[in-house]
C-alpha cells in the first residue's frame, strides 16, 4: 500500500490545480480517470461520476465513488484536490508540482530555519505544492477506495464507503456546496446510513501529539459600505467624507473581542479587516463620497442575525460619533475662520442593512425596482465570470444599489458577501450527540498503542474547512440570504440537502507543516504507515458503532 500511495500522490502534485484557474481541473481528470479504471467501477459505472458543478467558470468537476458492501453503513472520505498558488516558491517554482530530491536540493539553498533545515535534512518528509494541503490525505482516501472496492467484489466488504473529491476549497468551496445534493441522491438511492465523514486535512500538531479536529470553525464576510457628502477640499465642512465613518467603524471593531466565541477552553479569533478604501475612480479635489470594506467574522455559535445586529448597533453608534465629532472640529475651527457661519454640522442617522433597503425600495418602486435589480444581478453575476471575487461584485452591487436609492445623505449600508461557512460539530448533530468524542477516544487508544503516536483533539478547526457543509441548525434562511446581495444562481447553498443529511464530520489527515508557503512538506511516516491503517480502523469503527 505505501507504494501505491505515493505513486498516486506523486501524480496527483504533478497536477497544477491552482484554484480557480484554468488548470484546476486537471486534478478532477485524473482521479476521475483512476476510478474508471477500477474494476469494480467497470462492473457499476452507475455508481460513480464526475458531478458537474453548474454555472462554473473553469468547467469544473467533483469525482465521486460510492463501494457497496453488506451493510449501507456508511462512511464518506472527502477532501479537496485544488491547491494555493506557487510564486512563494521563488527560483524554485518550476519545481512545486515535483516530489524528490531536485526540488529538495532546490529547498535546501534557501534561507531555511532551525526546524525547516533539519525536517529537510532528516528524509523524513515529502515536500512540494499539494503534498500536504492536502493531496497527501486524498491519495490514502483513493487507495482505500480501490482497496474497498475489491473487497466488495469479493463479498467481503462489512460496510459502505463513499469517496468524493472536491474542488475550489482554497477560495469558495464550490465544489462541497455542488456535491452535497448528491451525497443527498446517492443516499436516498441506495438506502445509505451516513455514519461519519472524515476529510483527511493534514493535521496540525501539539507538541508530540498529532490533532484531530470534532468540529470546523464557521465564517461569515459582512461589508461596510459608507458614503458621506461630496465638498471640495478647499470647502470640507461643507461636506463629510466617506472614510471617516469607515475608519470610526474600522477602530470599534477590528480586534474587538465583541465578536469572539468561546467553546469550553477555545475560542474563535477576533473580527479581522481584510479591506478598506474609498471607490473613487478618478482622482478629483473632493472628499470621498463612498468607502467600503469588508471582514472576517469566525464563529462556534453566533448566527448571522446575531452578527449583522452587533453591526448594525455599531454602525448607528459610530454614525453619531463621526457627525458630532466633526461638527466639534468645526466650532473650533470656526472661531479662526470669519467666512465659516454655519449654526453646526448635523446629519440625522442613516444605517441600513441591504434586506431592509431593498424592502423600502421594493415598497416605493415595485417592479421597477426588481426590474433593475435583476439586471444588476446579471452584470455583478457576470464580474464573477469574468474572474472578479464574490467580495468585489458584492461591492458593485451595493454601490449601484445606494446610487438607485439616491439618498442625498451620509448613509452606511451593511451586507454580506460569501463564501458562507457555517459552524459544525460532530458532537453536536441531533440523534447523534457525543459522537465525533466517541470516535477520537477509539482512535486515541489505537494510535498510541499500535503506533506510538500521541493524539489530541480539538472542538474547532479554525482554518475552516469543507466540513461546514456537512450539517446545518435550524435558522432563518430566508433572513440569512436576503443580507447577501450575491445569494442566488451565482454562489447558493442546498440548505434543505446539508440539513437532511446531517453528518458528524471530523478532520483527521496526516501530520503537515506550513502549507500554503514554499515550505509545505507532508511527513512520510504518517502519510505512508500510520494514516492508511488509522483510517481503516476509523472507518471500520464507525460501520459497527
């Protein structure tokens, strides 16, 4: 099996598949061909495919296989085959999609530290784009299946074992968010009894000890848009800028311990801004009349609802601040200048979130305004097409949006752009609480006293992962895709599929290091020895428990 392994990851690293780019779909072609060529698969091709994800840019596919055995008891093994960009690599990128020592030696002229220089020196480890993040995991998922697969020909499979592999998880997870309604057909095909999902992410660790994860961290992007009113420069008072709001916003929140989780002894990081600026087009001698931004919000627990309040609280707060902060300055700067009369500056308070505009646009206007606002969708749905990000086009459209409502004002409009990941746990899902725990405890046990190996686990995986997917808690839908201008046939979530099938999902891979830099390695032992038998004996575990 070791060979076999790597022969299989050495092939799939070879396959460039960079997120979202035209080449990702080159590792979807491989393993869809690998499966092919499965006898067992020859003998039931109606139980396997390429899924197709609709309206997808890059043409994009999720392999799939599903290996009946005595009992529908069954385990998923899913992960993605789509990896990070490669220019970190430096002189040595035109070696990433390689295993073996030209690209080690490579590694070894640059600038390593303590602990890089002697994982590379000791031979213990694969290095290269994907090796660890996390093809490495996928290669074991797809020698168990050929592995599983003969078993089931021969009438010795005791349970049933379903293998996707999955697309874009390093920017939108369109592939997870496609295959989830097949999960769902496949299911209610075949009489399956879903008992567990691993994805074979690559396992951080602690200390001695490899970590497996119960549960995934959930991900919400909110998006501030402010506008304030155009002055020129030499005329500021006349006027307030834009970024003035965002940046009373940006200071209450960025850090802000308001938005952390805490789950036993673990919490969530804090809110954390990844843009702000104004969207000027042209530069011009007037203040910004409209800035934006958006955010990472990470959850155990806290809903959308619950987010977009603290928000919108802040918003209202902050509004209020900025305007009498600015008519303060003014009053001063009034007494030097005799030309200034104004009694004061004042603005009355403006916030919205985007269901609550569109619900006072949709009164006033009717179908004109959804008139416009589909043909709105259609260009923000076609910036997408053409390469834009979900954050961009959602920024685009709430721009256009606040020019239709034409409120002559300062105003702050809150919205959300996916991706959407919502919070899971194994432990959690109903009818089946404790499980994920009683799963680690088994192979807590195993690995320690079959490998030595020290295992530890964690209730949230922060990195968030695929595994968002896999259930879902009774919330508001409706509510939740109204503050999400981009919600519809360009990025959607089978809400009625993730909640019928209700997985206890846990990540549990081999051991990784710094993936996503230059220095990703993946370490032999447990890729090639421990995980392959692991993940049996999990597996196993799971069809009797």
């Amino acid at each position: 099996m070791k060979d076999r392994i790597l022969e299989v990851l050495t092939k799939l690293v070879a396959c460039e598949s960079i997120s979202c780019t035209p080449k990702e779909p080159s590792a979807s072609v491989y393993v869809n061909d690998f499966i092919k060529h499965i006898p067992y698969f020859q003998e039931h091709p109606e139980l396997c495919g390429a899924y197709e994800i609709p309206n997808d840019p890059f043409g994009r596919t999720v392999p799939y296989a599903l290996v009946l055995g005595k009992s529908r008891n069954t385990v998923i093994l899913s992960g993605h085959i789509d990896v990070v960009s490669t220019e970190v690599y430096g002189d040595a990128e035109p070696l990433a999609f390689t295993l073996g020592p030209e690209l080690e030696a490579k590694l070894a002229t640059k600038d390593l530290n303590e602990i890089q220089r002697k994982d590379l020196e000791s031979g213990e480890w694969f290095w290269g784009r994907g090796a660890a993040d996390m093809k490495g995991g996928i290669a074991i998922a797809m020698v168990l299946l050929e592995m599983y697969a003969k078993l089931a020909q021969e009438g010795k499979l005791e349970g049933s074992y379903l293998f996707s592999a999955v697309a874009d998880e390093e920017c939108y997870s369109a592939g997870m968010r496609a295959i989830m309604p097949k999960y769902l057909e496949l299911k209610n095909k075949y009489s399956l009894k879903f008992k567990l999902l691993i994805d074979p992410e690559p396992a951080s660790e602690d200390g001695p000890a490899q970590v497996l994860s119960l549960g995934s961290i959930g991900k919400t992007m909110p998006v501030i848009m402010t506008q304030g009113a155009v002055a020129h420069i030499g005329h500021c008072y006349n006027g307030m800028s834009s970024l003035n709001m965002l940046a009373g916003i940006y200071q209450r929140t960025g850090g802000s311990l308001e938005f952390v989780d805490v789950y036993k002894d673990e919490s969530s990081m804090p809110l954390n801004w990844q843009y702000m600026r104004d969207i000027k087009e042209t530069y011009d001698v007037s203040l910004p009349f409209r800035s934006c931004g958006y955010m990472t919000v990470l959850s155990f627990k806290t809903t959308i609802s619950e987010t977009l309040a603290k928000l919108k609280k802040i918003c209202v707060e902050v509004f209020d601040e900025e305007v009498n902060k600015l008519n303060a300055q003014y009053q001063e700067f009034k007494k030097h200048n005799h030309f200034e009369t104004k009694e004061k500056i004042y603005y009355p308070n403006c916030v919205y979130t985007v269901s609550e505009l569109c619900d006072k646009l949709r009164q006033k206007d009717g179908a004109a305004f959804d008139e416009f606002y589909d043909k709105l969708y259609d260009q923000a749905k076609d910036m997408i097409t053409k390469g834009k990000s979900y954050p961009d086009a959602t920024i685009y459209l709430m721009d256009k949006l606040l020019s239709y409502a034409d409120i002559k004002q300062p105003v702050v409009l809150i919205g959300m752009a996916p991706p959407y990941y919502p919070a899971t746990h194994s432990d959690q899902i109903d009818g089946r609480e404790g499980y994920g725990s009683k799963v680690f405890e088994f192979a807590k046990k195993l690995s320690e006293e079959k490998f030595g190996q020290a295992l530890t686990s964690e209730h949230y995986f922060t990195g968030i992962s695929d595994n968002s997917y896999t259930s879902i808690p009774d919330l508001n839908f409706d509510e939740i895709t109204a503050n999400y201008p981009m919600w519809g046939s360009a990025y959607s979530l089978d809400f009625d599929a993730i909640k019928e099938i209700s997985v206890p999902s846990i990540l549990y891979g081999p051991i990784g290091r710094e993936y996503h830099q230059w220095s990703e390695r993946v370490n032999k032992r447990s890729l090639l020895e421990v995980m392959p038998e692991m993940l049996q004996n999990v597996i196993e575990f799971a069809w009797e428990n």
